[in-house]
C-alpha cells in the first residue's frame, strides 16, 4: 500500500485539570465523568483537524493509562498491588508508574477492552480513526509477582499467550469495525536494547534475552495476524519508556534491528529519535522495502520546541537509510502515557503538533 498519514502522532494527549480532578475523586460520578471526557474528546478531535492531521485519536482520555483498557476490562489483575519499577530523567530522579497491577487469578475478558471507546469516535471523528492498545508482551513484564501469579501462571511465557488470545479477539473485531489504523505499544522491546535490563531478564525472569525477543515476536505478529484485512494500517510503537517525562531505557535499536524490522507483520514502525537515548540511523537499513518509518524527531517530555530546519535535516539523513517516500514524522512518544501527563503545557503540546504537521507539509506535501 501507499503511505498514507505523514503527520502522525502516538495517540495520547494531555487531560485538563478538571477531568483529572474528576477521575482522583474519591467517588467518581460516573455521569459527570463520561460528560468531561465526551466534551474534551471533542475537542482534541477538533484541534487535531484544525492542525491538519488526516488520523484521529481520542487522545486515550478515558484511560488512566496507556495499558488500562486492558486491565479494566478484564478480571484477573489486583490493582492494589504493583512490581516495584524505577524511571529515569536527564535530572537523575525517579518517578512512580502509575498502578497497572500484578495478576492474581486465570485472565477472564469480561467485556470489550474498546468498547467504551470506539462507538463515540465512530460517531464524531472527522476523519480516519485511530486505535491504540498496548502489546502483550507488556503484562509479563510488569504483572507477574513471584509466589503471587506463579500460583496460577507458573512461567511468563504462560501468562504471556492467554493475554494474546485475548488481544487477538479485540483486534479481529477492531478490524471490522470501520478503524483504519490500529497501532500497538509496545515498551517492552526496549528491554532488548539496554544491557542493564538484558541482565535483568536473566535473572528476574529466569530466561535468555534473545529467546525472550523471539517470543515476544511471535506474539505481537499472532495478534497482529488476527487484525490484517485490506485497507487497515498495522503499526507497532517501540518506545523506551514514558511517565511524567522520565523513561525506562536507553540505548539504539542496532541489537534488535534486523530481526524486529524483518520479521514484524506491521506497515509502520514508529522509532524514537528525539535525543541521544535513541542512537543513530543506522539500524535502518534492516527496514524491508515498503514498510514506513514514522520518525519520532519531536519530543513529548520536553516543552522547548524544536526547530524545523533540524527536523528537515535529520529527516534527509534519515532518507540515506530508508527512502524518504518511506519516511513520516512524530512526535517520539505521547503526551500522556499515564493520566498525570508528561511536564509540559497543552499549549506546548499542541505547538509541537502543529509543528509536526507543518514539516510534513513542506517535506511530503501532504500530512
């Protein structure tokens, strides 16, 4: 297929103060809830428009996180209860993730993981939809407890394969139900590229990274395989981690390179490029012929704008990897992988958007 979307984005946007006030009450009215995320959702659409993007999100505003969708909607997950995680900034400090929960019993769907989502964008999108879910290879990571979820998930890997029968049912419907791009987040890659966490999966989970990789491959493509239909744009978002403007790993994607980019079952990689972390270009050249990569150039954890004539330059050094009509532009990440919100305005964010789309314009002629 062509490559359609230039200007794209990683779907998840700032929330306003008044609909985070509502969702930290201690009795959420669920009515008033649902009245602040349909008013403001209607207006990131707007906003998205105005600034000249052809994909919409509802900027994940009814999630608490970028993964919630998933563990609210199905039982199995003790949300009370957490695996200890570290995050990092340029500054050296730590911040908490928010709570995803560890599991404590046989996951069990109890109802669509989108379904409170994708009826109100199908009615006021003004255009080509975007859904977002996070990759099954997230929950292993981050939601198996030692002498907890090995009661009843005695490996990872078992744990692993019931969380993709389950994402394979919500994309198989996702796919028929008039969404056009459908992107998978998928931070636990980053994993593969830094050593310190290679050595933490040695010894936390018992297992060699390599294999690990191969894995989590298989898994993401199963999921994958079960959305592709004609006409639907398969996307998968590596990321190294994003909370309040702290990450989780560092490092380029040179150990991972050529066998993610030739064996995963998507049409677009969306990379991270926004600082140093990142690496170089180089690891590019593995991208088969065809796929596109979105290049992540602006940064959502820092309110300082970009220049243009950098991301023009960046974009044509890019291009001596993958062809520059293979190439789009974004941000590295969302704004809001967690309700809370990375450490900048929304005036920031929209800057930095419009930006986006207005490189896209003058590079590709078309967002």
């Amino acid at each position: 297929m062509g490559v359609p979307y230039r200007a794209d984005h990683v779907g998840s946007f700032l929330r306003p103060a008044e609909l985070l006030e509502a969702r930290r009450a201690p009795r959420p009215d669920p009515e008033r809830l649902r009245e602040l995320e349909d008013r403001h959702i209607v207006r990131v659409l707007a906003k998205q428009q105005a600034l000249g993007f052809a994909i919409f999100t509802d900027g994940e505003l009814r999630r608490r996180n970028f993964m919630s969708d998933f563990t609210d909607a199905v039982d199995g997950f003790d949300l009370g209860d957490a695996v200890a995680r570290t995050w990092e900034s340029g500054r050296a400090t730590a911040a908490p993730s928010s709570v995803t929960g560890i599991v404590t019993a046989r996951l069990r769907r109890a109802r669509r993981l989108t379904g409170h989502e994708l009826p109100f964008l199908r009615e006021h999108s003004p255009g080509a939809i975007k859904m977002t879910l996070p990759s099954a290879t997230q929950f292993p990571a981050i939601a198996y407890k030692r002498e907890v979820t090995d009661r009843v998930y005695p490996t990872h890997s078992d744990l692993l394969w019931d969380i993709v029968a389950i994402m394979k049912e919500e994309v198989a419907a996702l796919s028929t139900e008039g969404v056009a791009y459908l992107q998978i987040d998928a931070p636990r890659y980053s994993y593969y590229i830094d050593p310190k966490w290679r050595n933490y999966i040695r010894a936390e989970m018992a297992t060699d990274p390599d294999a690990a990789l191969d894995e989590a491959i298989r898994a993401d493509n199963a999921v994958l395989a079960a959305a592709r239909r004609g006409g639907l744009v398969l996307a998968m978002h590596l990321c190294r981690g994003n909370n309040r403007s702290h990450w989780y790993a560092e490092g380029g994607y040179d150990p991972i390179a050529e066998k993610l980019f030739s064996t995963m079952q998507v049409d677009r990689f969306l990379l991270e490029y926004d600082d140093a972390r990142s690496g170089t270009f180089e690891p590019l050249r593995f991208v088969p012929k065809g796929k596109t990569v979105v290049l992540g150039l602006v940064s959502s954890k820092r309110p300082e704008l970009e220049s243009k004539a950098d991301l023009r330059r960046r974009i044509d050094e890019a291009a001596r990897y993958v062809p520059i009509e293979h190439l789009a532009l974004s941000p590295q990440c969302g704004f809001a992988s967690t309700m809370e919100g990375n450490l900048l305005t929304e005036d920031d964010q929209w800057a930095k958007l419009r930006l986006v789309a207005e490189t896209a314009r003058e590079v590709w002629g078309e967002t």
